[in-house]
C-alpha cells in the first residue's frame, strides 16, 4: 500500500468501520482496528512530525491534551495523595485491609484508562493523517465513509427481514426486528447513517438527473431509510441537520445565482435548490414507503416517542450522586461502569447493568471531572471559531458538514454514549480533520499538502 495520507485514511475508516462498531466489550476487534492506526503512522511518520511541528497550534494542542487526559491520571502516586482524592476511600480501606497502602495512580481502574487511551490513537491518527492529504484525499475518506454506510443498511436489511436473526455483527441485539448494520448499538447505527449524509451534503452539486445527482440522491434515500430502520428515536430527529443543511445549501446557491443577475445563473440556481428538495423528498419518501412495507416500522419508531418506561432518568440520578462522589478530580477514563454499582440506589437496579449513564457529560462528569468539561468547552470554541473561519472559504460546506457531525454527536450524547466505540470516534475526526482543512487559505493548504503530491 502506498504511504499516501489520503489513501491511509480511508483504509483506517474501513477498517475502524468493520471491526470499530462494538464499544469496549470487543476488545480483539478493536485492537485490529488500534493496530492499523500505528501501522499506517508508521507509514507515514514524516506526515505525523508535520502536523505536530506545522499544523494548526489551537488542533495541536487540543489533540494532545486529549490524548495526555487518560495518560496523566496513569502516572503513579504516593498513598498520601491519591487516598486523599474525592472518592478513594473505599480503594484505601480495602488495600488497608491486605497490606500496606502502596504507589497508585489517579484512576481507580487502571485497566480501564489504559484501554480508554488505547481507544483514541485510531481518532488521533484520522486527525494527523487527515491534515496531510490532499482534497482528493479527503474525498476517498468521504467515500469510504458513505460506502461503509451503505453497507451497514444492506447488511442492516438482512438483520431486519430474519427479525434479528441472521447477520448480525455483534450477539448482544436486544431489540429484534430492529436494524443494527455494523454496530452493536442501534442508536450508534443511527448517528453513524445521520453522519453519512451530512458527508453528502459536503460533496458537489450535480445537474439534476444526471448519473452523479441520481447515485447520490439513491445513497441518500437509503442511508434515510437505514436510520428508520433502526427506530431510534435520536436518529429520526437528528435527521433534521443533513435535511436543513441541504436546502441551507440550495437557499445559497439560488441567492449567489440570483445576484450574478443572469437568466442562466438563475436556471442554475432553481435547478440546485430542485435537485436539493428532491432529493429529500426521496429520501423521506422512501423512507415512509419502507414503514408501510415492513409492517410499519416508520409508525414503530413514532410509537418509542410515547413511552414512558424509560430507565434513563434512573441512571442519571444515581449516576449524579457517583459524580459528586468523585469530583473535581473523576475517577478516572473508562470506569464508569466499575464505579456506578456503588451508587446504583435500590429501587433502580434492574436484571441489566446500566453499562453506561446513557448521557456522556454526566458519564465525563465522573470519569474526568473538571478536566473533562474544560477540554470539551475548549474543543466546542475551537469548533466554533474554526467554522466561522471557515464561512469565507471556497470549502465552506466541507466545514459545515463537520461541524453538522460533531453538533449530530454533541445532541445525541445527552441521551446516549455516541463516542463510545472506534468507528464514531473515527467519524468524529474526521469531521474536525475537515473543519480545519476547509478553514485554512489555499496557500496554506497546498504549503501543507505537497508531501503527498
């Protein structure tokens, strides 16, 4: 394989796609999928060195903090200090009762943390190798992306038509009859397909009805259809963003058409903002079609909208008191689920464990504490000036369709754990890698780019 950084990426995101949909409980499938990431860095170190020594300070930084997060509360400490922090004394008394209170590190799992690092090198690779590809580059990580989304509806349609079971990835499928694709959670499944279209909506405008307009119209339709096979509740209103974007889109190109003044410019325009409308008009066709077809499944995931059985309010309340517990420090990156038991309130236990606070900030909350929040205020201005930034570039729906994905992602982690497994953090830096692409002058770009010409 050649060491292009376009080419690597768009293997890693196959990769991350195939074997990243589980979350942590499938530790072989994402160790393929952390062991690719350091080969293809390897492949490409000169272009890692040169977005760490050339590429955007604000990224950099943040990267690297991110990655020192897990990292810092792995370092040893005396018993003085880490039985001193929030949340320890348990730790503390049952060390005590077998021995002399020993060095430990911060966290209370280190097990956990370390696999939490682990997680992350995939999402760090996509960034550094990302910044240095060309934007042909960054078109075949498009691709890839769409392609495995597709995939995962194909696949998603078998799993659906033998009621969940056959062709299921991952044996944990709790909800038969539902669509799984490529992951093992369904909302994952959702955001992921809610993803791919945002993807589209980055890609360049066709002339209506021909040969590009129709297969992306037809990849729409069905990655549409995907996410109300699903029947996840956040993935039908997070539908909301690539459909909003799409005639945002149309609405500027008939505006900029418009203004030019002529009779052409302005067939052009109607024919984008067309072209935009139909293919939404498709895509929610298709979809209501499919509801019909497959004893409504579209009336199905409107039915979830009603129910009032939910356990997540459950798992918050005592996830806020385990919060509290080990504030401002956490406990740690990745060991929620080993420390929630001890504030799981009576009333609430269930035959299941809660796994996850179906809410990643109060899930960060625990697991980080301060560091964590200011790390995600610090990526949310980042996001915010990069797309402004990026607002007067001639790549500016590239940026859009990032920051579509990361406000996708943002929304659905207050009821959900969307970053929990490889192939959504890859999808995440992805989004950044295109943000920062898209914000920079073209002469910075090029400067940047030449090492894969």
């Amino acid at each position: 394989m050649r060491n292009e950084p376009g080419v690597l990426v768009a293997a890693l995101i196959v990769i991350a796609c195939l074997f990243g949909g589980g979350g942590v409980a499938y530790g072989l499938a994402n160790l393929i999928v952390q062991l690719a990431a350091l080969l293809f860095l390897a492949l490409n170190r000169q272009g890692v060195a040169q977005f760490v020594t050339d590429g955007p300070r604000p990224l950099v930084v943040l990267l690297l903090a991110t990655l020192a997060l897990p990292l810092v509360q792995l370092v040893p400490l005396p018993p003085s200090v880490w039985s001193s922090m929030p949340g320890r004394d348990l730790l503390s008394e049952s060390l005590a009762a077998v021995g002399e209170p020993s060095w430990r590190p911060a966290t209370v799992s280190t097990a956990r943390t370390l696999v939490a690092f682990l997680g992350l090198i995939a999402p760090a690779a996509i960034v550094a190798l990302g910044l240095a590809a060309q934007r042909n580059g960054l078109t075949r990580a498009v691709l890839a992306f769409v392609g495995m989304g597709v995939a995962g509806v194909l696949l998603g349609g078998a799993q659906v038509l033998s009621g969940g079971n056959a062709a299921q990835l991952y044996p944990e499928n709790l909800t038969p009859g539902a669509m799984f694709g490529l992951f093992a959670n369904r909302n994952s499944t959702a955001i992921f397909l809610v993803c791919c279209l945002l993807l589209l909506c980055s890609r360049p405008s066709s002339r209506l009805l021909s040969v590009g307009w129709i297969v992306t119209a037809s990849a729409a339709a069905l990655l549409s259809v995907g996410v109300v096979l699903t029947q996840s509740r956040t993935g039908l209103v997070l539908l909301a963003l690539p459909i909003g974007l799409v005639l945002l889109r149309a609405l500027s190109a008939m505006t900029a058409r418009k203004a030019a003044g002529t009779a052409r410019s302005g067939n052009i325009g109607r024919t984008v903002i067309s072209a935009g409308l139909a293919a939404v008009l498709i895509a929610l066709g298709v979809a209501a079609s499919a509801g019909t077809l497959t004893q409504s499944r579209f009336g199905a995931v409107l039915d979830r909208f009603n129910k009032t059985e939910e356990q997540r309010p459950a798992i918050w309340e005592d996830a806020r008191f385990a919060a509290e517990r080990y504030w401002p420090v956490g406990a740690g990156m990745g060991t929620f689920d080993e420390v929630f038991q001890i504030d799981e309130s009576l009333e609430n236990i269930t035959p299941r464990r809660a796994g996850r606070a179906h809410n990643d900030y109060i899930e960060i909350a625990i697991e980080a504490g301060v560091a964590g929040f200011v790390l995600i205020a610090l990526w949310a201005c980042w996001a915010l000036w990069t797309t402004w930034a990026a607002l007067g570039q001639d790549r500016r729906w590239e940026a859009l369709s990032g920051t579509g994905i990361l406000l996708a992602i943002a929304l659905q982690s207050l009821l959900d754990y969307p970053l929990r497994n490889q192939a959504m953090l890859c999808m995440a830096a992805f989004a950044i890698v295109l943000m920062a692409s898209a914000a920079r002058p073209p002469s910075s770009r090029s400067t940047s780019q030449g090492a894969e010409a």
